[in-house]
C-alpha cells in the first residue's frame, strides 16, 4: 500500500491512552493492543475506515482522513450561513441516496421538515457525543439522525452504537436544562420497490437475488420479503419491465440525469466527457466533492448502491449518448459492504466487457476497484483514464439515441 493509504487513519502514540476502548467497539477487529510494545495498532488492510473509532477515542489520538470532528463542524458552520435553519438531519449513505428524498423519508415518520441541513455520512457511528454538544449549542436546535436499521447498518455495529450516544446525549441534555426532544432517530433502510402491476411472472428477480429476499408464487408474482431486503439492486438489474427498483436508483430516473448531459458537457468544452459511476462505499471523495475530484476534466458522477447494481445497459447507452468514455468505480471482494452475490456483479461486468470489444468500445471503458484506505489512488487512475480518452477520437452526441 502507498503512504496515503497507510496514513487514512492513525493513532497518535503520544496522545493515546491505551484505554482500549476503540480495541473493544471496532466492528472489523482491526484495532490490536500490543502488550510488549504497549501500542494500540491498527491494522489498516483489515479497517473499512467507519469512523467508529475515532468518535469513540475519549483523547482525541485517532486522526481519519475523512468526516473528522474539525471538518463535522467547519461544514455546519459553513451551511449555516447561508441556510440559517435550526435543524440539522444526518443521514447514512446506506439509506439516503444522492437524490435525497429526505423529506418524505421523515414525512413517513410523521416528522414534517422542509428547511434543514443536510449531512450525509457513510455512517452514522461516526458522530461523536462531542459534536452533538458543540452543534446544539452553535444554535441548531434539532438534530435527526436517520439511521439504517440495526440488521442492515454497512458497517455492522455503526447504527447500535449511534443510537446508544444518542441515548446518552438525551440523558445529559436533560440534566442540563435541554429538550431532550432536541435529538431524534429515525430508523430507515433502503429496499426494493416492487410495481406487481408491471410484473409477468418471469422469476428473474427470484433467482438472482443473493439474499433469499424473493420468493416465487404459484400462479402468482414473486413475494418480497423486506426483512430480508438490503436494497442491493441485483434484482432491478434483471428485470426486463423495471417492475422492482430500489428507490432513488430508478432506471429511468439514472438514464434521464446523463442522457442529456453529453451535449451539455460538450459544448462547455472540447475536452473528452466522462460518466462515471462510484458505489457509495468505494470512493467518499469523489461522491462528496466531485469539484475537487474531477477539477480540470468535462466529467459526471452518478452514484450506484451496490456493484450489483451497475447496469450494463446505462455505459452502453451513455457511450451512444455522446460520451467519450464511462468509469465504473466499485468496492474490492474484501471491501465489500454487500458482498453476498457478487458474482453475479462480476458476470455482468464480463458480458459487458465482451459487448463493449463487439462494438469496438473497450478502450472507452475503464472498471477500477477502489477503497477509502487509499486516500489518493483512484485520482491516480482517473487522470490516466481520462489521458487515455484525451488520444482518442472524440465522439458524436447522438441525442435521438439516448431517449
């Protein structure tokens, strides 16, 4: 691994305490405690930098690169003053995608809220207790936390313990006079959205589903157990009338966001376009600030819940829309929050693969596996894609195409 990736999350040495509490809350088991060496060490080829630790460190020695206490607060601060709400919702990745339905998500839960401020995190286990304080007492004076539900949290232990600061931070906040009301969590996991009126009965969905969520009916459409459903998306990759979708990941609605987008991009500039698909879990940067990440390049970010769910029809329709070239960015096998099933991502990927030499578009599609640890490399393979694309022939925008 490269230094940036070896420095995404250290400890301080000289600050830590060896209180071993975030040896005991890591969901990964990859903080150890060296006894001899009287070091806590982390190992960082097993971290999936949650941010759990570094919230919980009661000395502040662990550093993160991403979501830091410093940057929680500069980002609220910075909203504030142009957004003066008093309400401050945070929302996982998991069940809050980059369409950001916030509203309707709380309207079900019977909370009406129309001005406030967002901040989406990959998990809400990162949120210090510290943070809670300090942003009640800058002047919000709510705080909602929507959570994933407890057996569908990505990072395994993230929403259990949230809700447990949560918990405590109401008991304090009262002790000192505060609405305990102040702080709420709302539960909410995303899930297939299934329209039995558009469904034939194929049982696609039904046998590709890696959870077992689906089960077919005699002389009927297949069942959808939401107990079971992750919102992976695998089973709205196979369905040939789009009756089952996860929600905010439509097909109609990702085809709609960049069918246009090329012409546009175009006549901004002469530079190659690029469309690139990032799950939300492999790449925090490229999602959360794109400006900085594509600075200088003619390109489109478009967020994907799972692997799985990156259809080969979108790069294959994208590139005939006038795109000079599509990027998958996805989590390795080993980072994978979703990983049950994905050789059925990977089969995809393989036809797409063959499709694309068919058509004589190889060269314009790059897949590239990459993880949080590595704080610098995917921008490293983003410039020598986009260099790549740059000694191409640039394509036409075929509009009529696209829709």
């Amino acid at each position: 691994m490269s230094e940036e990736c070896l420095a995404t999350v250290e400890i301080n040495q000289d600050l830590c305490s060896r209180c071993c509490v975030c040896y005991s809350i890591c969901p990964y088991e990859a903080i150890n405690y060296d006894r001899e060496a009287d070091k806590v060490q982390i190992d960082i080829q097993k971290c999936q930098v949650c941010g759990i630790c570094p919230s919980a460190c009661p000395v502040s020695a662990i550093k993160i690169a991403y979501y830091d206490y410093d940057h929680l607060l500069d980002y609220v601060d910075c909203v504030r003053k142009n957004n003066p709400s008093d309400t401050l919702v945070l929302m996982c990745r998991g069940n809050s995608p980059s369409t950001c339905e916030v509203e309707e998500i709380l309207a079900d839960q019977g909370l009406n809220v129309k001005d406030y401020i967002p901040l989406r995190l990959p998990c809400s286990g990162r949120i210090p207790t510290d943070f809670v304080f300090k942003t009640l007492n800058s002047g919000v004076k709510n705080i909602i936390s929507v959570q994933c539900e407890d057996h569908f949290c990505r990072y395994k232990e993230g929403t259990k313990i949230n809700a447990r600061r949560f918990q405590l931070s109401k008991n304090v906040l009262k002790q000192l006079g505060f609405d305990e009301n102040a702080l709420k969590v709302v539960k909410y996991s995303r899930k297939a959205i299934y329209k039995t009126e558009e469904c034939v009965g194929c049982d696609k969905c039904v046998f590709i589903c890696p959870y077992e969520a689906i089960t077919a009916e005699p002389f009927a459409t297949p069942n959808i157990n939401l107990e079971k459903c992750v919102g992976c998306g695998a089973c709205a990759l196979v369905c040939p009338h789009q009756a089952i979708e996860v929600k905010g990941f439509e097909f109609d609605n990702v085809l709609q966001r960049y069918s246009e987008v090329a012409n546009k991009l175009k006549a901004r500039s002469n530079t190659p376009t690029l469309l690139t698909f990032v799950c939300q879990w492999s790449e925090f940067s490229a999602l959360d600030n794109p400006n900085s990440v594509f600075k200088g390049k003619n390109a489109m970010v478009l967020e994907v819940p799972c692997f799985k769910a990156l259809d080969p029809v979108h790069v294959i329709n994208a590139l005939q829309c006038g795109f000079d070239g599509v990027m998958g960015v996805v989590c390795s096998a080993k980072d994978c929050k979703l990983e049950e099933g994905r050789d059925v991502a990977e089969r995809n990927l393989d036809v797409l693969k063959i499709v694309l030499n068919r058509l004589g578009l190889q060269q314009r599609f790059e897949y590239y596996e990459a993880s949080p640890r590595c704080e610098s490399e995917f921008k490293k393979a983003l410039d020598k894609f986009y260099t790549k694309l740059a000694a191409l022939p640039q394509k036409e925008v075929a509009v009529e195409e696209a829709k």
